[in-house]
C-alpha cells in the first residue's frame, strides 16, 4: 500500500518507536499509517493536518465581522466576497480590507472597516452591512457608527484561503551546481515547499533575494505551489559553492508525527493480544495489558488540534 496524502507518520518512523529494523512489515504498518491518520482526523472533527492546502468554501453570513472558517491556521488569503461583493484586502491591519484575524484565534477572517462616519470605507451596500446605520440585530448602532459585517445570509460569503501546518528547516546545506549549471537548488523538501527563510554562505554572510535575473550573492526563492517545485535559482559566481537554505514546508507539527507514530505502534504490537487482558505466562507470572482504547499521552495530544467550534 502507498503513502496516502493523510498521512501523519512514516513506516521507518513507527518501526523506530518499536525499535525494529526500519523495513519491517512496511505493507503491514504502511496500512495501518493511513487508518489510524484517518481515525485522528476524524477524532479532531479536521479534515487535513498533514500540511498546507488551498480551499474555496461558502458559509452564511453571521452578522459579525469576523468569520470562523473549516481549516486552520490560516496562511494566506486569496480573496473573499460578501452577497457577490469582492473585498479587498487590508493593507495595514489599520485600513478598510479583510485580514487574517491573529489575536487568540487563526481560524479567523475579521473585516476591518471604517466605524465612524464617513472616514474611508468601501462603497455603501446593505448586503454585507456596509453603512446600513442598523446593527446586525437590528439594535441601533452608536451615533455615526458604520460597521462592517459578514451579513446575515444563506451561503452569501465566498473565501479562498490557504492553511495547514509547517515546520522549519534551518540552514539545509546543498551545493549549487558547478559550471556550465544550470544553477538550481532542489531543497529536500521541496514537494511542500511553502516559504523561504533566507540563503546564506556557510559563514553566515545573507544572500539577497531578487524576484528574478539573479546576480552575484542573490537568490531567487520558489514559490509555494508553483513549478518547479522548491527550486532555488542562483548566478553562476556561486556554482560550485555549499549554501545554507532556509526555509519551511508543509508537514504535520512535530508532536502529532509522534504521537501518530506511537498510536500506529501500539496498535501493530496490540495484534498479539486481541480481546485479551491479561495472559499467565508459566513459572514466570502474569502479564496484564493496558485496556485504554488510545494510550494517555498520545490521546492527549491529538486532543490538543481537536476543532474546538463548529464553523
């Protein structure tokens, strides 16, 4: 069976926890990798936490101005529209736009927008509660008070969004090919490549990042989702040379690889002892196996990314 996209382990992952060699029953263990990542989502009420994805969803209009969306945390904002309307994004966290909402929570889209009078805002229009002068129950609002709301409706609110989970990579070392090039960096993980944290000679001297046309000491990062993937492009003054990329990638946070890891290993060891709860072993005693459905610190941390409202 191959790796399945849910997946929150690996087969040389689980037989390191059983302390066995690293091919050991892959068909077997690979299998059960894939159930039990699926028995994690279903037990968090989350549809993916082995990475970064893209999703476009519809909800109802709350009548807030913030909305809870399906997958967290959010990354990155393509766009979101109320009754048809296109909202722009915020430039500064000051100015009128949607933003990715950070304060407690990173499920949250909030619309930030002009509160009072006519101090800059978007164009008046009673379907996302742009200077209707009325809250969104119906309570009069403060004097000269305007705010802007996801407004009541049936699926009238439209996002596009990124989310998911990453994890760091920190001065990868890799040598850029010597001359006639080309002069490309795959970095190791560069499948669910998502950010770039910067590229620097093993000294510690920063290269800087261009968007195109590398010259010497610059870089041109990849970006996430985009061909090649996880491809560095450099100038021919550094070919030949080992470079420290940084940067971070989608996978599941390191505490859910483990504590998957550890649920896939109990349960392959458990298969010895179906139904059973204790054995008499003779001349030496009595061996009593643990009864708890998910063993305590492993149900605990998948506790900890268990959705916790529901959108």
């Amino acid at each position: 069976m191959a790796a399945n996209a849910i997946d929150l382990t690996t087969v040389a992952a689980v037989n390191s926890i059983l302390a066995q060699a690293p091919t050991t029953d892959a068909a077997l263990i690979q299998s059960e990798i894939t159930a039990y990542s699926q028995n994690i989502l279903t037990r968090t009420s989350r549809g993916f936490l082995s990475g970064v994805r893209s999703y476009s969803e519809r909800y109802n209009g709350n009548g807030s101005h913030e909305l809870q969306v399906r997958n967290y945390p959010i990354l990155a904002i393509a766009s979101v529209s109320v009754g048809g309307i296109a909202i722009p994004v915020s430039p500064d966290y000051a100015q009128s736009g949607y933003v990715i909402d950070t304060e407690g929570s990173i499920c949250n889209i909030a619309i930030i927008g002009s509160q009072y009078g006519d101090g800059g805002g978007f164009a008046g229009d009673d379907r996302w509660g742009v200077r209707s002068g009325w809250g969104s129950y119906g309570n009069a609002p403060p004097l000269g008070c305007a705010p802007y709301r996801f407004a009541r409706g049936i699926q009238n609110v439209a996002v596009a969004y990124t989310a998911g989970y990453t994890v760091n990579a920190p001065a990868e070392a890799q040598m850029v090919p010597a001359f006639p090039g080309p002069y490309t960096v795959p970095v190791a993980n560069s499948a669910t490549f998502w950010q770039d944290q910067g590229v620097s000679l093993p000294d510690g001297t920063a290269l800087e990042a261009v968007l195109s046309a590398p010259g010497p000491m610059q870089y041109v990062a990849p970006q996430w989702n985009v061909g090649p993937l996880g491809v560095y492009t450099l100038n021919t003054a550094q070919a030949g040379l080992s470079l420290n990329f940084s940067y971070s990638y989608g996978a599941p946070p390191f505490d859910l690889q483990e504590a998957a890891g550890r649920l896939v290993a109990e349960m392959y060891r458990k298969r010895a002892w179906i139904g059973q709860s204790s054995q008499v072993q003779a001349g030496i005693g009595t061996t009593a196996y643990s009864r708890l459905e998910v063993e305590i610190g492993t149900a605990m941390t998948i506790d900890r990314y268990k959705m916790r409202f529901l959108p």
